[in-house]
C-alpha cells in the first residue's frame, strides 16, 4: 500500500467512490462521523455514493439541506439527550453542532445518529463509546531510526504504557498507534526536492515520495492499523504496553503517537478493510463491514491517550534533527 492506514482520519475515499456491498443503480447516502471520549461533539459529513465510471468530487456528492441528530441513549433505548447539527456554510454536505459549546461524549454512553437527507429514506447508525484509557508512562522516548544498510541495527522502540477502562465488549481490546509527526512542515515547500525529504522522511515513506505530486503533509499522519495482544503487553498491574512499529513513523524528529481503543464499528470497519486491502486488484472496492441503517460509511467511536516521542535518523552525529516543533 502507498500508505498505511490512517486511523486520526479515516479516509473514505475508496468507500464514497462506489457502493461497497454492491454496485447499485440508486445512490446511497454515505456517513463519516466519529466521537471521542470525553471530547466535545464533532462534525459529521454526509456524502453520497457514485458511479464507479464518474468523477468523484466532496462538492459534487455532499448532501445538503439533512436534517442532522446525535442522541444519547440511556440505559433502556430511549433518548436521555439530544444535539442538533446545522450545515456549515464552508463545506457543503459538513454538519456540526449547533451548541457554541458542544456537548462532551460520555464514555461507555450509547449514541445514535439520525441524518435525514432531503429524499429518500432516514439513515441511522449507533456506537457505543469506549470507556477512557490513561497513558501511564513512556519508554525509550528519544531512540534512533533503524539503519537500513546495517541489517544488524536494532535500536530501542518507543513504548506507550496505557491503563485501559473497564470494557463492556466481549471481544478482547485492540489498539490502534498513530504517529503525527510535529516538524514545522509550513517552513520547507510543500513539495520540496529528493534531497530536502531524504532528511526528513524515514526510509519506506521516502520510497514512496514523489516530489512531483507528493506534499510533505500528506505524509504528517501514519497508522499501524489494528494491533492485538501479540503487539503489545499485558503487564501484572493491569496496564497495557505497546510498541511504536517503526512503519508507522514517517518522519523523523519529534512525533505524537497515539494509542485508540475502538468501538466495534470501527474495529469491523478497519479489520475488514485492512483484511481485503491485502488481496484485492488495483481499482478493486472492499467489501467493508458496516453498520449504517439505510446508508453506508463509518460512525463509530474511540477512546485514547498519548505520549511524545524524538527519533533521529541513523548515523546522525550531534544532537540536533533536521527541524523541530
């Protein structure tokens, strides 16, 4: 794949080009909504499925004018709150909450969302939210890059100790690391030269760098994907290790790493993705699993905890990396 799977944004790309249980004649209204524990309410986006042969544009799919609501659900099924979004006058098809202050999402909380488009059917979906994970320690939080003509090169890997929340799935807890990279990427050309992103980008990222049609940024964000128990640590005082896979760093210096717990949606959404990816044919669209009433796409939720982490390229000589925050 040209890039791992990015959990902070879930691209839905692939998904909103073509129907993904089959190729339909009737369009199909597309979700891309997400809520994270004890964080305020954010947007939700409707778009609508295309033509495998059309032009996909965000502008020429977005579904206007919906009638947006994000309910919390209590204990029995009914409605205990509930938020209004209104479409924003930047982006068409973009929906927030309508509250200056939005509402927090309570962990372990039930939400339902209702998004009735202009025509045709009401398109539901719910998750229920993660209970909170605390980010307890850190290891090896300065470490060097892998040299990669030094096959015998295996420098310490970062490590993020988290204490998970009590969990209500009956599956077991997977993770998900997310590196965000934090060089100031504004101060260098968006596209900047082969030698300019030689200093920067890691190995497999810079294999993959056009100068030509490549921006730095789109680079900024990298996902491990899914990570179950052989990835990371079960310790005895109920905490959770996990180790940074070299993969998913893009750049080296300073980086924010992030480890997501995910709700169901979004474990069956990645797992069935990242499963097909692996086979399909260029051009091919997964079958993804999904949970959207009268529509398709991804609501789901997560929650996560965070720790920072500096990586200088091999064979650096002094203490400095190339750019810093």
């Amino acid at each position: 794949m040209r890039r791992l799977l990015l959990f902070a944004i879930f691209g839905l790309a692939a998904l909103v080009g073509c129907d993904t249980a089959a190729l339909e004649t009737e369009s199909q209204v597309v979700v891309e909504a997400y809520l994270e524990a004890g964080e305020p309410m954010d947007s939700v986006r409707l778009t609508r499925t295309a033509r495998a042969s059309a032009e996909y544009t965000p502008e020429r799919t977005a579904v206007q004018g919906a009638d947006v609501q994000v309910q919390r659900l209590n204990d029995s099924g009914g409605v205990a709150a509930t938020v209004s979004y209104a479409e924003t006058d930047s982006t068409d098809g973009l929906y927030i909450p309508e509250p200056e202050t939005p509402a927090t999402v309570e962990p372990q909380a039930t939400y339902r969302l209702r998004a009735a488009p202009p025509e045709g059917p009401v398109v539901t979906a719910e998750t229920t939210v993660p209970a909170p994970v605390e980010a307890v320690r850190t290891q090896n939080d300065t470490t060097t890059y892998p040299d990669p003509d030094d096959e015998n090169s295996d420098p310490p890997q970062f490590k993020l100790t988290v204490r998970p929340g009590p969990s209500a799935l009956e599956r077991q807890n997977v993770y998900v690391l997310t590196s965000r990279s934090l060089l100031e990427l504004q101060s260098i050309p968006a596209s900047p030269p082969d030698s300019v992103a030689g200093r920067l980008l890691t190995p497999f990222y810079l294999e993959q760098y056009d100068a030509d049609s490549d921006t730095l940024a789109s680079f900024r964000v990298n996902s491990s994907g899914l990570l179950n128990e052989a990835n990371f640590t079960s310790n005895d005082d109920g905490t959770v290790s996990i180790t940074l896979p070299w993969l998913a760093v893009a750049f080296y210096g300073p980086n924010q790493v992030r480890a997501s717990v995910v709700d169901d949606n979004l474990y069956d959404f990645l797992r069935t993705q990242s499963a097909q990816q692996m086979s399909l044919a260029p051009g091919e669209i997964p079958n993804i699993d999904e949970d959207i009433e009268n529509g398709t796409g991804i609501f789901g939720s997560f929650a996560e905890a965070s720790g920072k982490v500096l990586i200088r390229p091999p064979n650096l000589t002094g203490d400095d990396v190339p750019l810093r925050p």
